[in-house]
C-alpha cells in the first residue's frame, strides 16, 4: 500500500477557532476527512487576538518561540501555540502562528468597528505565509502537500518557487492551493512587494503583479502545483468572464489543466437536527414533524408571532454585495405583501445592515433581523425556518443551502456556481428547491411566490423535504477528491 501523506492545511480561520464564513467550516471538515484516509493532517492558522486560550485549549511550543520571520521592513519572530480539532474518533492538530503585534487583535481582516481592512493586512499575511514554511523547518516535520487557501496563503507557492527553490527541506513539496472566493485576492500598492522579499522579476505580469498591484491571489494562481475551487460550476466560471474572474479569468484560463473543482462537503457532526445541540428540539427525515418546535422557538427569540400557516425565510450570511441583497432591496414591498416572515442573521456592509433595520422597523411582526455574528442562532434559523433564500450574484458553492436540505428547510436561490450544482429545481419531481436564473430581482419575487404557494401545498412540501434531507453531500467524495489529487503531485 502506498505510504500515508504529510500534508498541511494553511487557512486564516478554521472553525471552531476563528470564523467569517464558509471557509472556516471547510478548513475543519475537510482536514478531518483527510485524515479519516489515514494520511497524517495538520493544519496551521493564525493566532487572532480573540482566540480564548483556556476555551480553546492552547498549549505553547517550547521549541517554538521567537522563530525568526524574514520580511520587510523588518524581520519579526514568530511564536507558536497548539491545540486540537477533536471530534469523535478523529483528533488533528492545529498551529498557531503568533505575533501580538500584527495578530493580537480580536477581527480577523476588518477592524470590528469600522469594519476597515486593517492598514497592515499585506504585512500580516506576508508574516503568515514566510512564517508557515520557516515554523514547518524548525518543526521538522516536512510535508509532501501544502494545502493552501484564498489569498491569505497565496504566496506560500511563490516563496517555495522561489525563495525555497533549492532547500532540501521542501525538495519533494508541493503545493495545492484552493480558492474559495475569486473575488477577494488581497490587493497591496507596489509598496508592498518589498516587504515579501521575492526576488524582483516576481513583480511583473508572470508573477504577483496585477493591474499595477500586488495580488496575493494571483501568487497562489501562478505558482501553486494545482488549483481548486469549491464547486466544477465555480472553475469553469472563474476562467470564462470578467464577471466571476474578477479581473484574474486569463491567470486562470492559462493554468486550466491544473485547475479542477472539487464541491465543498458537509459535516454532519456538525451540521444535522438528528444530533445538533445547539437546537432546541432534535429531529430526522422521519420525525420531521418536530421541526415546528424550532420554528416556534426561533421566532420566539426573534420577537416574531408565529403561525403553523406563515412560511418562514431564514437568511444566514454575510452581508456582502456577492450574496443579492440589493434583489431583496428592490422587491422588499413586493415581498413583504405576501404572507410570510423574514428572519435575517448577518454582519457586513453597512447598506445592508440599514436595509434590514428599515425593513424590520417597517414591517413589525413579519421581519426580525440579528446584524451580528452568532453561531447559535445560526443553528436555530436553520432548524426553525421553511425556507432558506440565498439570492447570490456569485456563489462558489455554497454551504448554508446544503446545510438547509438537512434542516428539511427549502433552499430558494440563483443558479450560480455551487448554488446551481447542489440544488434541483421544484418543477423536477426529484427537486429539492426553488432555483431562478438570471440576477433579476423580478425572478426572485417568482421563485419566492412559487415557495410560497408550493408551501400551502402540504403533500408537495413534503415531498421537497423529503427529497432534501435525503441528499448526501459529506465529505468521504470530496476528500477522496483531494486525496487523489495529493497523489497525483506526489506520485507516491
Ligand atoms: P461564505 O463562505 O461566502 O460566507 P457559505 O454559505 O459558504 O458562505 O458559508 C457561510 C458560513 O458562515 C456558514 O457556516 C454560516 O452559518 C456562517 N455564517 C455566516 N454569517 C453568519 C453569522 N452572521 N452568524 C453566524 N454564522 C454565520
């Protein structure tokens, strides 16, 4: 049999330590599966100032204190602390990379208040990124796979191309390095190449330059052994248009033979009513009847009255352009004239938080929303709502709607990227929701209206539910997925 993998997983959030969204779920689940096909994971991350060390279990590494960083203007050192993802049977160990001064503060890109990316993200991630491949050399533990992810990570293969060309160290590593978003690349004035300490002809069109720029995502595009996205819709769109390659569809039409998708997975530890514990009332496909008592508690929480007749819309997300929720700013009136209610868990930009504040000052009894971040809740929305609206400009895949089809809660959403690939239409008798094409807020009132005359339809919103929870969207593929490709760059 072939020998077991050393790979590592470098993200900047990892759940259950730190999280914005989808890619802290995706950086637990997916190592967890990895390792589930015995091959030896560990994943590294950044130590952010709102990571509770006693909460969290961080144990220091001796052995690992004052690891000096190179980079510009000046050389930092490095600290790491370790802990555990523990989940059953299955435990992975986690880094954390430490530096109080560029991390020890509690966002991870934004400053909390004013929701402003932090002036210094170029030297944070450019620390990150040296300090993984300096931190992995004095740990001695060398990977035949560094997994890489978004643009926090994007110049780790520049530097193991480059810097690292002829260490012995990193000899037989390769790396992988996904995107799970194209649209956030980690953009830096010239004034920033220095401080990476690439070697010079980097900062040009071959390399980390990008419309003037340095582009970190670019970095990883270039460099990276093999690139993935998180659903096949997503990579073939990422190459085709302006619209989803943000700028960077030709970097990524040029490197199409190393560029698969592989959909995201779900874990169903995690994320199932059959065993979730942060719901008040647990349920499965055949005691769905129960679900009514999350509604009746979710809206209970949210100040709403409930009524077993009214469909309730969850919302749980991000509150950012990619997500639609201009569509629901344009047809809020037409919407709200139906029966049913809204409830919207999110943080984000500043328009949308205003947006649903007016909406639920404007429509009290039908509209409650939370503009924060809370994991509960999020649990709750989905046990407790009828149907899950996800009106995205862009989706790479997507995982709030997959969480929804085990809640037995009736995703309605654009068909876009993982959006379109993990949902099938009501109209088929194997539909698991309500999907419309084009980014037009008139088609979304449709779709919205078809759930809601679907809903008084107690036999075919059975069948919907009953089509939903069945799905199977866990890892054991996807991992198998990566395992494969692993191989393939190892050849071992
Ligand atoms: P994205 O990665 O683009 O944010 P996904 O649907 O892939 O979107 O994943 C979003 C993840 O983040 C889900 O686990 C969702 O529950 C979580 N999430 C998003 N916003 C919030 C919030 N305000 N509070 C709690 N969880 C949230």
């Amino acid at each position: 049999m072939a020998r077991p993998l050393n790979i590592l997983f470098v993200s900047s959030e990892v759940d259950p330590f730190a999280k914005t969204g989808g890619l802290a779920d995706v950086s637990s689940a997916l190592p967890q599966s990895v390792r589930e096909n015995e091959h030896e994971v560990r994943v590294i991350m950044p130590r952010y100032g709102s990571i509770n060390e006693r909460k969290s279990k961080l144990h220091e590494m001796i052995r690992l204190k004052e690891v000096p960083v190179p980079m510009g203007p000046k050389p930092r050192t490095a600290s790491v602390k370790s802990s555990f993802i523990v989940n059953n049977t299955i435990k992975v160990q986690v880094y954390f990379i430490d530096n109080p001064h560029l991390f020890g503060r509690s966002g991870l890109y934004v400053h909390p208040d004013t929701k402003k990316d932090y002036p210094d993200n170029d030297e944070r991630f450019i620390f990150f990124c040296r300090g993984v491949l300096e931190v992995l050399k004095r740990l001695g533990w060398q990977p035949d796979i560094i997994h890489c992810n978004d643009w926090p990570t994007g110049l780790i293969p520049a530097y193991l191309k480059t810097v690292y060309r002829d260490d012995p160290f990193y000899r037989d590593t390769r790396s992988v390095f996904t995107i799970h978003n194209m649209a956030y690349q980690g953009v830096f004035p010239k004034s920033t190449f220095p401080k990476t300490l690439l070697p010079p002809e980097l900062m040009s069109m071959d390399g980390v330059e990008a419309y003037g720029h340095v582009n970190f995502l670019k970095a990883g595009l270039v460099f990276a052994d093999a690139i993935t996205t998180v659903s096949e819709r997503y990579a073939q769109e990422i190459r085709s248009s302006e619209e989803y390659g943000a700028g960077l569809q030709g970097v990524a039409e040029k490197r199409k033979h190393d560029l698969t998708g592989i959909l995201n997975g779900v874990d169903y530890s995690v994320w199932d009513p059959a065993v979730d514990p942060l719901i008040p009332l647990r349920y499965d496909a055949r005691s769905v009847d129960l679900k009514v008592e999350n509604k009746k508690a979710l809206l209970a929480k949210m100040g709403l009255p409930f009524s077993p007749t009214v469909p309730v819309i969850g919302i749980i997300s991000r509150l950012a352009d990619q997500k639609g929720f201009d569509l629901i700013g344009e047809e809020l009136d037409a919407i709200m004239k139906m029966d049913l209610q809204l409830v919207v868990l999110g943080t984000g930009e500043k328009k949308y938080h205003d947006l649903f504040e007016k909406a639920q000052k404007r429509f009290p009894g039908k509209v409650a929303a939370a503009l924060t971040f809370n994991n509960d809740l999020a649990h709750l929305i989905e046990a407790g709502s009828d149907m899950f609206l996800m009106p995205s400009l862009y989706e790479p895949c997507g995982l709030n709607q997959i969480y929804s089809l085990r809640y037995g809660t009736i995703p309605i959403v654009r068909a876009t990227g993982g959006l379109d690939d993990t949902i099938e239409d009501a109209s088929s008798p194997s539909g698991t929701g309500f999907k419309f094409k084009n980014y037009s807020a008139a088609e979304m009132l449709k779709s919205i209206q078809r759930a809601v005359a679907a809903y008084a339809d107690q036999a075919a919103w059975r069948k919907l539910i009953k089509n939903g929870m069945a799905k199977d969207f866990s890892w054991g593929t996807s991992a198998r997925k990566y395992v494969q490709l692993y191989r393939n760059l190892t050849r071992k």
